[in-house]
C-alpha cells in the first residue's frame, strides 16, 4: 500500500510506500527534508503533520515528547503515514543538487591526532571527486552490517583526499578496526554525500559555531570554505572537550585566528589556563543576544540539545537560524548514523 506525503508550504508531493519513512521516500524521489541521525535521536528532521496518521516509529523520547506527538509534531526520519498526509517542514534545495553516489576508495593516510582521534585521508578512483557541501558526512559501507557515517573535514575545494575524524569509541568494532587493523592502502566502500548540515551562504548574520569532540570535523570544513570563499562575515568558533589533550590541529587553529576567526577551547574534565565547563555555557556567558545571528552545532547531542533549547529560550537565537548535527556514539549492536563509532 502507498501513500501521498504533501510538503507545506512548498506543495511538493511524493508517493511513501508500506513502512518506508516519510524521510527516506522524500530522498528516493528527490526532496531532501531537514535531517541528522536518521535513527530518531537529534530531532532535526521533527516537523509537524497538518492532516492524516503516521506511525512516530523508534523515536527516541528525548528527541520527541508524548506531548510534542499530541501536539501533531513528529521525526520525519521514524515516522511512517498510516493515510494520506500533509505535513509542514521545511525543504532544503540547495544539496538537492548533489545526488549520493557509490564508489571505493584507498586509505591514502592514517595519522593520530590525539590519543583517541585518527584523521582518515581516503582517495578517490582517478578522475573521480565527490562533489558535496561542506559540512556534509559520508557512510562507509561494510559487509553484511550498517552503514558507518563520518563527517567530512575537508572543504570542497581541497578534495584531493576525503578528510575524516573517527573517534576511538569503546566497544566499536569499526573504531577498534580502524586504531588497531586497518592500513595504509586498504580499499573502502563509501556513500555520499549525505546530510543537512552545511553552510547557508545567504544570509550576512555572524556566525557562532559550537562544536564538541570530533564535532570539529564538519565544522573545519565549513570555515576553511568560508575562509576560501571571501566569506566576511564575522565567525567564533567555540570547541569543547573533556580534557586539554583532546583539541588537535592546533596550528590551523592558529591560522584561523589570523584570519579573523575567534575561538575559544572549553574543556570540561580537567583543570587548565582556559575556559572551563560546557561549552553551550561559554556562548551563554560570552553572548547576551544571539537574537541577530545564526548558530552551527555539531557532536554529542546532549550538548547541541542544551544548545538548541538555550540559545533560543535564553538569548532569543530564532529556531530557524540553529543548524544541527547530532553524532550517536553508540558501541555495537545499536549503532546508527554513527559517528556511531566515530
């Protein structure tokens, strides 16, 4: 059995087949809807259904709330129609145009970037480049299991190599392969590029970006294109992590700064010379008013959630100016869009 799903306010409709999401049917027929995790876990792609019945899926309560369902809201990436609906969301046009492809690649490099941090380089078959936004994130795909998702950290002007960030992650059996098997010149399937979270050049506001562990990957890449684009407008860049060891690529940092980006490192386990604390609490204490600028948030999501329900309730950031990616670190079997391992 199919249903019609109605976007407002664009009035684009598609066909959503028996338990297919609402999400997954946009992409196959070519309309990307706000969306991070895709496992009911970052509430990016929560919208509102106007007229009809879905199933909310394995959404996580966290995410959407016995109230919010009541209230007609749900997770377009868990929510399958039961009728026809119309529901109203936000499109996103603009990575629309870059259609996920498939292709290998080689480990080209592997370097160590903090204890548990090592930065991938992954080449591409000659003649090929992926073409995606900065920001986006790839799947590598495995044998006989699910996709592991990792962002890019490169901008797409410098993409000689993909860049990625993997965490080493207890009990993840991708991470573990990754720090102790994998070599030099092994051969990956990857899928991309995938996901919402890039860099709106249409607007002039400021930017606050709020990053958390290797959450600095996706952010690295939006500010070198920034950067490489003549982009003005003003950027502070806040990262926080658990201990001082954990900021790396410190001497880029550097040179961000004599470009005009502010940054500020927040660590939160260990004492230090700097900021301390969460790292949502060192915007709150630095900004006032966020009311006239947008706000990019990337890492674990209990920190772009406190980000998101903070910098709008309490420092008036419009809802629609606050982009997301939430990564899920969980060990397997439960792994997701996983910087799941990552």
């Amino acid at each position: 059995m199919t249903f019609t799903t109605t976007i407002k306010p664009g009035n684009h409709s598609f066909s959503v087949e028996q338990d297919e999401t609402i999400l997954d049917a946009g992409l196959k027929h070519g309309i990307t809807l706000p969306y991070g995790c895709r496992n009911g876990v970052c509430g990016a792609c929560k919208g509102k259904v106007l007229e009809g019945v879905v199933d909310h899926g394995n959404s996580q309560a966290h995410a959407l709330s016995e109230a919010e369902k009541a209230a007609g809201m749900t997770l377009f990436c868990c929510a399958q129609p039961r009728s026809d609906v119309v529901i109203e969301c936000r499109e996103v046009s603009v990575s629309n145009d870059i259609p996920a492809r498939t292709l290998p690649c080689r480990v080209e490099k592997m370097e160590k970037a903090a204890d548990d941090v090592m930065v991938l380089y992954l080449r591409l078959p000659a003649n090929e480049r992926l073409q995606f936004l900065a920001g986006q994130y790839i799947d590598i795909l495995l044998k006989d299991d699910k996709p592991r998702s990792f962002s890019l950290a490169n901008a797409p002007h410098d993409d000689e190599f993909l860049q990625l960030h993997i965490r080493n992650i207890a009990g993840g059996t991708f991470t573990q392969h990754v720090f102790n098997k994998m070599k030099e010149r092994d051969i990956l399937r990857i899928k991309g590029p995938l996901g919402t979270f890039f860099l709106h050049e249409d607007s002039g506001k400021p930017i606050v970006f709020v990053a958390s562990g290797t959450g600095f990957a996706p952010v690295k890449a939006i500010i070198e294109h920034a950067l490489y684009s003549g982009m003005q407008r003003p950027m502070h860049l806040y990262w926080g992590v658990r201990k001082p060891s954990d900021l790396y690529m410190l001497e880029r940092l550097k040179e961000w700064e004599a470009r005009g980006i502010k940054f500020t490192p927040v660590v939160s386990d260990e004492p230090w010379d700097g900021r301390t604390g969460f790292v949502h609490q060192a915007v709150l204490e630095d900004y006032s008013d966020l009311s006239g600028h947008q706000v990019y948030a990337c890492g674990a999501p209990v920190v772009v959630e406190a980000a998101h329900r903070e910098f709008t309730t309490q420092r008036g950031l419009p809802d629609e100016e606050f982009f997301s990616d939430a990564f899920t670190f969980v060990p397997k079997p439960l792994d997701r869009r996983v910087e799941a391992e990552d």
